[in-house]
C-alpha cells in the first residue's frame, strides 16, 4: 500500500514535485511571540538599570560592564546583568528566527501544472491511491475548504524553469506524448512502483527556448525597419514605432524575464534605432 515513503521516493526522483508548506502564519506568531517577549524584557532592564542607579553601594562598578560582570561573580546584586544575559540569548533566537523564516520567504512558488501532477498521481490508483487524507493531505488538495490560503503558503525547493520554457513544457509536451511519445517513451518509475511517469529532458526544451529567443530579437528590429520603410507617411511610422516599442518592451518583460531596469535600457535604444532610421529615411525621401 501507497505510503510516505512512496511520496519521498517520488518527490526526490522529480524534486520540482517537492511542494511543502511554508507556515506563514506559525512563522508569524513565533516572531510575534519572540518580539513581544524582548518587549517587556527591554522594560523590565530599563527598570534594572534604574534600581541599580539607585544603590549606593554599585556606583563603583556601574561603570564598567567588565566590574559589573566581576562584581556579579562575587555576589553582588547587580540586577541589569543577569538581565542582560537573559536577553541575549532571547535576542538571539529572535534574530536566528528571523534569517531563517526570511530565506524560506525566498523560495520559488510551485507551478500549478506541477500542483496538478503531485495531486494526480496522489489520487491516482496505480500512484498514491489516496493514501493521504484528512488534514494531511490539505496541502496539495485543490477542493479543500482552505485550498485558497494553503496555496500562497505553498514552496517548491527547486526552482522551475523560466517563463518561455515552461509555457513550452505545458504547452508542448501533453500534446507530444499523447500522439506520439508515448511510443518511445519507458515508464521510468514503474521500477520503483510509483505507478506510471515519464520524464522528458528539459535540456531540448531549453534549447528550443533560446531558438525562439533568438528568432525573436532578430525579428523585432529586422520587421520593423522593413515596416517602416514601406509605409509612406510620417504619422503612419511614428504610429508603427510605438507599436513595435510596445511590443518589444513586452516580450523582454515576459519571454526574456529581464528585470526592469534593463527592460528600460534595451527598450530606449530600440526606440532610438527606430528614430534614427525614420529620420534617415525621412532625409532621404526629401533629397530624391
């Protein structure tokens, strides 16, 4: 029968498929709870350091943390000492909390496609054969009553792949197998009793994907200069420019997955090749 095991063989053989919750909500109170602690412990040194001001027989001392400590040792009552070292180790897994919730924070949200495949093969017979439910199986369940907030808590540890790639696998790859590469292709988990999976490289995707890249940047400037050169009036280019503009800015933005900045440089110098071409072609429309 299907168990946790099955699941860990599965998800370690296909990590993307490794889809676990972050607890952002615990994340939050355990911050909460810790911060509040250091609240009325930053209070309750302040009140210390007050009282020890206040003893004549500590003014000796209250100046140097390093005679504070001693006179500690040799059992003088210097309260903001042994308050002090109460905060420090609360400070510290305060801060430890913090870094550790701030790095999970920067994992990658799964892909639905990848969501769907974990609940197919959970749900299906010949893979998980519903061996979860109940609250275990909340996190990866589409018709739970919380499916909508589990899924923003939701984190793959491994990165998908980027945008064009993974339009390609979702788009492409259903369709191939169906028709035609199920022929060809050996159910890679059927050794390990997962049921029935096939795998394709993403390698060939990839290199798919930069084709298209490199259809694309060539075509932009290539059909654009041919546009504007076959179309005969000022105000008919100028309305052809921006529309390539725009065009061109989109498909760095959302094929290219550039980040703004460059976005905003390669889309300027685009559109100053484009303004330096109309107004060449414009000189010279004048001089014949």
């Amino acid at each position: 029968m299907p168990a946790y095991e099955q699941l860990a063989v599965l998800t370690s053989r296909f990590p993307e498929l490794l889809i676990i919750r972050r607890f952002d909500y615990l994340s939050a109170r355990v911050i909460l709870a810790l911060q509040a602690d250091l609240q009325h412990l930053e209070k309750e040194l302040k009140q210390y350091i007050e009282l020890d001001e206040k003893n004549l027989d500590l003014r000796n001392v209250l100046a140097s943390w390093g005679e504070m400590c001693e006179a500690v040792e040799e059992g003088q009552p210097i309260l903001q000492v042994r308050k002090m070292q109460q905060i420090q180790d609360k400070l510290k897994t305060y801060h430890e909390t913090i870094l550790r919730i701030s790095q999970v924070q920067q994992l990658s949200s799964p892909s639905k496609q990848n969501r769907s495949r974990l609940w197919t093969w959970l749900s299906s017979p010949d893979g998980g054969d519903n061996f979860l439910t109940g609250i275990e199986a909340d996190p990866w369940d589409a018709d739970c009553p919380q499916a909508s907030s589990i899924s923003r808590d939701l984190s793959v540890l491994k990165a998908g792949p980027d945008r064009l790639d993974s339009w390609l696998a979702d788009s492409f790859i259903p369709k191939w197998h169906l028709s035609v590469g199920h022929r060809f292709r050996a159910n890679v988990a059927e050794d390990l009793g997962l049921g029935r999976l096939w795998e394709y490289d993403m390698k060939a995707l990839h290199l798919s994907g930069n084709v298209i890249c490199v259809l694309l940047s060539s075509l932009a400037p290539i059909v654009s200069i041919q546009t504007l050169y076959w179309i005969p009036n000022t105000l008919g280019r100028l309305i052809a420019i921006t529309g390539f503009v725009l065009i061109f800015a989109a498909l760095m933005m959302f094929v290219s997955e550039c980040r703004r900045f460059e976005v905003f440089a390669a889309t300027a110098a685009f559109a100053a090749v484009q303004v330096v071409f109309l107004q060449g072609l414009s000189g010279s429309i004048n001089c014949s």
